[in-house]
C-alpha cells in the first residue's frame, strides 16, 4: 500500500484509495544539473513511499509535466538525489508504478532497465544487475511499432539506433500499461528511487 511522508489532503476520487500521495514538490521550476551537493542527498523530496517505507518515490512529473531528458540525463539526475532510477526487481513495485502512471495520464517513463548485448543479450535492471527474466514476460507489449511483441529493436532493424533502454508505455500502441524497448536517446519523464533494507 502506498502511503505518504505527509498527508495535507485526500486524493481525489480518480486515484485508488490505496494511492496516498502528497506533493512535496521543490521550489525548483527547471530541469538543470548543478553539480552534487550533500543537501541534495539528505533533502527528503520524495512524492511517496511503498511497502512500509521500504521503497521512496520521486516522480519527475509531479514537479515539471511532461517535461522529460534522455535515459541517461534521467539516471544522473536520481544520482544527483542518492536515488535510482526506477527498477522492478519487486513486480509489486511495477504493478503500483504502472498504476500511477495509467492513473496520472502520463505518456510514457524511462525505468533503469538496460540491454547488455553481445553474444547472449540479456535485459537487466542497471540498479541491482537483476536479469529480467520469464517471470516478467505479461509485463512487455505484445505489439510495437512493427506489430510485434516487445522488445523488438525497431529503430536498430532500420538502420537507427539500438533499442538499448527500457521504458513504460502508457497505451500507446493500444496495448494498455507495458513496457516497450526504446533507443536512449528520447527524452522522457521518470520515476527516481530508493531502497532501504
């Protein structure tokens, strides 16, 4: 069950009655990257938490819209707060995200999920070096861009750039809240995280 750091009111009918979520948004209006500062790290700037606090939840959205950076653009910026960008070695933690992110209205998220090529490529979660295995398989789109069930490399079978990065698709092609392979490069809101054992 989702709960908040604070609560100062109840969410709206729209969002799940487990869904309790209180904007602590910064006084910051634009994406920048000032260099690493130890506020940054102790600030408590995070929109929710899961699991009894076991995870904490910063979601890009929330504070700059639909505004969004490049996979790796969006890594350094959760570094920037001692957070990760989003994993889901926990699929509680996926079936909750993907929630909000249907619920929010959001287009799309970059997730920390990554490629590794070579003569066995397997899919991992960059965080924790978790393989995304079989059991997350309901989680990838059965269609894309080429009609065909994900991860699919579209852009790289065309001559572009290597689908190397994981993102959540919001019904995009049709196909509900899934994950699809995407080329890095595309800017992208996001979900920081952090783990606490």
């Amino acid at each position: 069950m989702w709960c908040a750091r604070a609560m100062q009111s109840k969410p709206s009918s729209t969002m799940l009655t487990s869904l309790w979520l209180i904007l602590c948004c910064s006084s910051m209006t634009l994406l920048w990257f000032p260099g690493y500062t130890d506020a940054m790290c102790d600030s408590k700037d995070t929109h929710a938490t899961f699991k009894d606090g076991r995870y904490a939840f910063f979601f890009t959205w929330f504070v700059y819209g639909k505004q969004g950076l490049s996979r790796q653009q969006s890594e350094m910026f959760c570094r920037q707060r001692c957070m990760d960008l989003v994993h889901f070695d926990d699929l509680d933690v996926a079936n909750a995200v993907m929630d909000l992110v249907e619920k929010s209205g959001v287009q799309y998220i970059w997730t920390s999920g990554t490629l590794q090529s070579g003569r066995n490529p397997v899919w991992y979660w960059k965080p924790t070096g978790k393989i995304i295995g079989p059991e997350a398989r309901t989680y990838w789109s059965n269609t894309g861009g080429l009609n065909e069930p994900q991860p699919d490399n579209q852009e790289g079978r065309i001559g572009g750039e290597t689908e190397a990065c994981l993102a959540v698709f919001n019904n995009v092609y049709n196909d509900g809240v899934k994950w699809h392979d995407v080329a890095c490069h595309y800017k992208k809101p996001f979900v920081c995280m952090k783990t606490f054992s």
